[in-house]
C-alpha cells in the first residue's frame, strides 16, 4: 500500500489548504472570506480525490485539484514571501508586480483593493517622492470611504517622511488627524518621532511616546519591541549617548528588531545632537560598512547626517539644535540639546524603562533565521526523499540505515544505526507533522538558546533515545520487561519530540516575562498537540498483534510494535529537558563552544556510522542470520525477529486481508503488507483457485485470481526446483487492478488434508523488496511438533 507520487503531492495539498484555512480563520491579515470558503472548497476537492471518491475520473480531478491548489494557494504564498523580500530590499516595482499577481489568484481575497497604494509605491522607486505623492493625493480626492481615506493620507505623510520632509509630513499629519491617532497607528508613529525629532520638537515627541506607553501599545506585551524601538528613536534625539551606546555596545539592538546599520545610525544621532561631531562623524562612517540589502534608507539617512557633521567640524563649532526655529537639522554653537528638567527627568525615566526591558528579554541571536532547525528540516526531507525515490520496502528501510533487532545481534557495523536511524522516516504525514513541529519550536529554542542547543535537544537527543532503547535491552529483559524491550527501526520523530520539549519549557512565563498571554498560549497549545500526536502515533504495540516469546527463550521477542521504543520517547523528552533548564539562557561562550564541539563530535560519529551501515548487506545477513523459530499450525518456519505473530487479525487498510499467522512489521511500517500463513483443509484441493480464498470466506466474491506474472529470481529457482504441483503463483485482482499477490508452497500432501504455508502480499510488489528472505523462509518450511501455545521462539 504505497503512495504514488500523485497521491503524495495530494495529500501535500489538503496540508497546505488546511494550514491556510486555519491561518485564515485566526489572523485574516485583511483577505476576505470569499477566499477562506474558496481554500475549504479545495480543501474538500483534494480529499475527494485522493480517497478516490470520483471513480475512474478520480486520478484526473486529482491533477485538477493540485493545479487549482497550486494556483490559489501554494502560488500566492510564494508571491507574498516575495512581496516581503522585496519590500524589506527597496524593490517597490517587484512588490507592486508581485502584489498584482497575488491579488489575482486568490479570488475572493478583496487584496485588489490595495493595489493602488502598491502602484503609488513603485511610483516611489522609479520616479521619486513628488509622483507618489501626486498619486496619493489623487487617490485621496477619489476616495469615499473614510477609513480608506485615513490610510492613503498615512501613505502621504510616509512619503513626506520618506523625502526628509519633516515640517511638511507633521503638518500633513496634524491637519488630517488629532493628536492621539498616531499611538494606534505603531508604524506611523515611529515615522512621526523621528520628525519631531528632526525638527527639533522633543517635548512633542514626549507626549507622543507617553501616549504609546499608556495606550494599547504599551499595554500589549507582543509589541514590546516596537515600544523599545521607539524609545530607542526617543532617546537619540534627545541626546542621551549613554543608553544609546549601551544597547549598540552589548549588541541588543537584534532585540529591538534594528539591525547593527540602523544601530550605529542612532548612536551617531545621539552623539550629534549631545555636541559631540568628532564622535558621531566617527560612528556614521560605520553605517555604510555594516548596512546590509535591507539598509538602503539607513544608509541615506547617515550621509544626509554626516555630511551636516562634517561641515559642523569644518566650521570648528558644537552641534545643537536650534528649538526656537524648528529648522530641521540647523546647528549652532551650544554645547548640544539643551533640555528642560521635567523633559530631561522624563529621558531619564525612558532609559531606565528601555534597560529594564531588555534586561528582562532573553538575548536574542544574531542572525534572525533559525538556520540549525532548517538544516534538521532538510536533511529530514532528504533521506526521506532518497527512500521514496530507491523504494525498497522494508529492507531498504535497513539499507538506509533503519535499526532492527536481528542487526543489532549480530551485526558488527550495528552501532551506526543508532545515529542513521534517527534520520529516518517513513510516511509523509508524520514526516510533515515533525517538520512543522521542528519549525515551530525553531523559531523558539533557537533564537533564546543558540544554534548549538537547538542541535542538542534535536539530532544529539534523538541519538541519546535511540541508544538508550537498545542498551535498555538485556535490563529490561532480565526483569521480565518484555512489554517494553524494544528497538524501533526509525527514529524521526524523536528530533521533533526534543525540539518541542524544549520550546515548552522555555514557554513557562519566568523564562519569557515579555511574552503576550495570548501568544504564550496559542503557541503552547499547538506545541502540546503537536507532541501528544507524536506520542500517540508512536506507542508500542498494535491492535491484534500478540507479543511476547515463549517461556523459556534467552532475551524474549518483547511486545509486537511498529511504534517507538517507551526508552526512546522517555530519554529523549529527559535529555531535552535537561539541556534547557540545567543550562542559563544567557549561557557564557565557553558554554556555547562546548556545545558546538559535542554537536560537532556527534555529527562526524554519524558520519562513521553512515559508512559503516553503506558497507553492510541487509538481505544476505537475515537469510544467513533468522534467529527465529516460529510453528504455524504444524508448520515450522525460520524467519527474522521481524516477522511477529498475528492472532487476532484487525482490519487494515490494505486490498488483501490480514490472516492469522506472521506479519512482517518493517514492511508494514513502510506501508505494505507481507504475511505467512498455514491453510489446511481436508479431502482435495482447489486447483483453480488459491488457498486463501478457503482460508478467507468470501474472499473469492471480491478478488479474482490468475497465475501470477514474472516472479522474483530466488523464487523461479525455488519453483523449478521443486517437482510440479509443490508450488503456485497467483495474482489478485479487484475491478481490474492487480492488488496483491500469493505464493504457496504445499508442505504436506496426504489422502485425507493437504496442509499449505502461503505467503500473502499487497500490493505484489511487495514481495520484491526481500526476496531472497521470503524463498528462504518458504524453502526451510516443514512440518513439525507443535510449540507451546503456538508461538515464537528465539533460538
């Protein structure tokens, strides 16, 4: 029962509609609900037609609906990150192209309602501040509606701003709007005190940031940073160097959401407007060196500056700001801004705020992208895409680098699985799932702890669990825990089991006092389902599948499970939780490189690992190594410790059903079905039909059987060698589709009962992915004594 590449990029499809519709129906960001009922639309079309709801015309609905997915919502996603990208670089045409284009698919969207104030900003770019604000001015004698007139007239007031126009841009502003509109408006109002500043109007640009602190901004913890930028803009008009230069020097201005250019600018304006021109030209030279693609005002706004002190130390005089002219920039020889005492007790009052803000903040890092969590979320991608692409079943699961209990007794490369298993996984939506939960606890764990422990509590505690539930083993075996003795082939999930522990745990309000309730709890209600999904879907045992060996045996077979091992699960969420709290957040730099040498170290120990496993031969070793005596109804067969009883079939999405007998769980892990089973029936057999349709009431009403097609090499052997009538071959068939196939071998013959050991698999192909396994397990088959209670044995 394996995907096709269709199915695959379906259900990739209803994901990318259902994470739309959910951000839709919790942040619109302004897109109306025509296009929230067209996403479920599709939505529900996807499903449709991967559950084959459409018949014969369901593979063609299926490209239908992933072209109409790709269209409306994988497409204009893509188009919105660029939007930002080009915005955050300047590129005002690309942004107007790019925001045409989008508004265009999502139909129902309501976005071409914004793509006027787009073309006034490419306007901007490509003919300068007097076209926008033409445009602008014309969109305002054109508009009706008054909250879109109040938004045009902010466009106007930016582009002012935008042009060093400050006397302009306030009177703009204090013309259209009263005097506390701006503390709503965020954006605006960081525009606003830094024109106040220019022009030299600090005690209204006082009020304005005591109306910020006091209105819903000051109340609202998540905007913290924008109040710390506007404190900081404050601050450096007001010419206090000391603070300024205390969140330039210890590098918090990344908590601030500035980057180093537009640090340093605000340091060179605090020094500027306290008398100090040496300094400050000293300072602006530094912003053309750091400023960065995203700086280009930054660095326009710096030259305008340095040019002004540079003629000031020209003219051999001190920089101040002449308040009585409110000329923006003008200098003359004072000694600097010269304050009132109740605005200099307030810049003092805003410095303390500012400082005990950004001592309560957790430092954040440098660089903004949790790169450690992407590269995770790559290499996961990767080897799953190299499974997908070789195939292979459950054996190139093991070929991969999958850990499984025969390996890990006698193979001596064995121990390098433990790293190469925790790479692996094998369905897409766990794979998905993982990968959302990596992302997200990334954006977390990253940025308050650093590159290195976001690879500690990932990829060096998804290693620690894969360790821990093997060398568990011979403990818990000698308790007679057999309930929990087990190693689980692949590992994945623990990666995103650690990342999600960690980011809970540093969600707990001591460690993130800035953090807004509501935030703290969306994120820590996703992050718990996210982990109790992953716990869910990957406890031991199986519904029907029995567990245990038999009395006796060394070591025991231990619960049947295509899940994780317990130890796994319960060492990884240990060593995640170790790591985050044992640790300080501000953790010192010796601290840090020990993490990185560990991380480093783990990582070449992978590598080794990785080439030691390429060197083994799966296949050949579980022919040459079946630790496992198992009796089916009579029967004795040596398979692999793989293959585990079956004594209360369920049902199972496959075509062909689960019987009594073995079932391979690594194949069932990797979504096919391989099964052994022993059919006797009295008197003569039915040679126009397989065995398991007399196993199996009814069965032979919904499948249709022929002789089976080319076999697999080891079992042509097998059949020639063996005299005729020993073997049969045949295909099943449902509504013309082939869905499986059976191989049977007669292991006695007599008068009165033939006795039939079958080998059952769907879809057929199965059966290729271990061949040479199953002809030797059906080779050594033969009748004999009955083991107690008809179980397993390791021998």
């Amino acid at each position: 029962m394996q995907l096709e590449l269709v199915d695959h990029l379906l259900l990739l499809g209803a994901v990318a509609c259902a994470a739309t519709l959910v951000r839709l129906m919790r942040r619109r960001d302004g897109i109306g609900r025509g296009y929230s009922l067209l996403v479920g639309a599709l939505l529900v079309f996807d499903l449709l037609a991967m559950g084959g709801s459409f018949g014969d015309a369901s593979r063609f609905c299926g490209v239908v609906a992933l072209s109409l997915v790709v269209l409306t919502v994988a497409l204009p996603w893509v188009l919105e990150h660029g939007s930002r990208w080009g915005f955050a670089r300047g590129h005002l045409i690309l942004v107007g192209r790019l925001a045409s284009l989008r508004a265009s698919l999502m139909l129902g969207s309501g976005l071409a309602r914004q793509l006027p104030i787009l073309e006034g900003l490419a306007l901007l770019d490509r003919a300068g501040v007097d076209a926008a604000l033409a445009h602008f001015r014309q969109l305002a004698d054109q508009a009706d509606d008054g909250v879109e007139a109040a938004i045009i007239h902010e466009q106007i007031v930016s582009m002012l701003f935008h042009g060093q126009r400050w006397d302009e841009g306030i009177a703009h502003y204090e013309r259209r709007f009263h005097a506390g509109y701006a503390a709503l408006r965020p954006s605006l109002a960081l525009g606003l005190l830094r024109a106040y500043g220019e022009a030299g109007r600090l005690e209204t640009a006082a009020g304005l940031l005591r109306e910020l602190e006091d209105g819903p901004v000051g109340a609202d913890p998540s905007t913290a940073e924008l109040l710390g930028q506007a404190r900081l803009t404050f601050l450096a008009y007001a010419g206090a160097v000391d603070p300024v230069d205390e969140v330039v020097t210890r590098a918090r201005f990344a908590d601030l959401g500035l980057t180093a250019a537009t640090a340093e600018l605000f340091k060179g304006i605090a020094q500027a407007r306290a008398g100090e021109p040496r300094d400050a030209v000293a300072t602006l030279t530094k912003v053309e060196t750091l400023a960065g693609p995203r700086d280009r005002r930054v660095r326009e706004a710096a030259r305008s500056l340095l040019e002004r002190a540079r003629r000031v130390l020209s003219e051999s005089s001190l920089p101040t700001v002449n308040q009585s002219t409110n000329s923006p920039g003008e200098l003359v020889d004072s000694g600097g801004v010269e304050l009132e005492p109740e605005l200099s007790g307030y810049v003092d009052l805003v410095a303390a705020r500012l400082r005990g803000w950004l001592s309560l903040a957790p430092p954040v890092q440098r660089h903004q992208r949790p790169l450690a969590s992407y590269a995770v979320m790559f290499a996961l991608c990767l080897v799953y895409g190299v499974h997908l692409v070789r195939g292979g079943g459950g054996l190139g699961l093991l070929e991969l680098g999958a850990l499984s209990e025969d390996l890990w007794r006698g193979s001596p490369n064995a121990w390098g699985r433990v790293f190469t298993s925790a790479w692996i996984h094998v369905d897409l939506v766990s794979l998905l799932f993982d990968l959302y939960a990596i992302w997200l606890a990334g954006q977390i764990v990253e940025r308050m702890l650093g590159s290195a422990r976001m690879a500690m509590v990932t990829i060096v505690a998804a290693f620690a669990g894969m360790a821990a539930s093997v060398l568990a083993l011979p403990w818990l075996w000698a308790r007679g825990l057999d309930g929990v003795a087990i190693i689980a082939p692949t590992g994945g999930n623990l990666m995103a089991l650690g990342a999600t522990t960690a980011a809970l745990w540093l969600l707990l309000p001591s460690r993130t006092p800035a953090l807004a309730p509501r935030a703290r709890r969306n994120l820590i209600v996703t992050l718990v389902l996210l982990m109790v999904a992953n716990l869910l879907t990957n406890l031991p045992g199986m519904p029907g599948l029995s567990g245990g060996a038999s009395g006796g045996t060394s070591g025991g077979f231990g619960l049947a499970s295509i899940g994780f091992a317990p130890v796994a699960l319960v060492v990884t969420i240990v060593f995640a939780s170790v790591l985050t709290l044992a640790l300080p957040l501000d953790q010192p730099r010796w601290v840090a490189r020990a993490l990185g040498a560990c991380v480093g170290a783990t990582l070449l120990a992978n590598v080794a690992g990785a080439v030691l496993v390429a060197q083994d031969d799966p296949e050949t070793f579980l022919v040459d190594h079946r630790a496992q005596r198992c009796e089916l109804d009579g029967v004795v067969v040596h398979t692999p410790l793989g293959l585990i009883p079956v004594t209360d079939p369920p049902e199972l999405p496959f075509e062909v059903p689960l019987v009594s007998g073995l079932v391979d769980t690594l194949e069932l892990r990797d979504g096919s079905l391989v099964q052994l089973a022993v059919h006797r029936q009295a008197g003569a057999a039915d040679a126009e039909s397989p065995a398991l349709f007399q196993a199996v009431e009814g069965l032979s009403g919904e499948l249709s059987a022929t002789a089976a097609g080319s076999l697999p090499e080891p079992f042509v052997e097998l059949i020639d060698a063996e005299p005729a009538g020993t073997w049969t071959a045949t295909d099943l068939w449902r509504n013309g589709e082939r869905v499986g196939r059976v191989i049977e071998k007669q292991v006695s013959a007599g008068a009165d009962e033939r006795v039939t050991l079958m080998l059952v698999a769907s879809p057929a192909s199965a059966l290729e992915h271990a061949p040479r396994v199953y002809a030797a397990i059906m080779r050594e088959a033969k009748a004999g004594s009955a083991l107690d209670g008809g179980r397993c044995e390791i021998e």
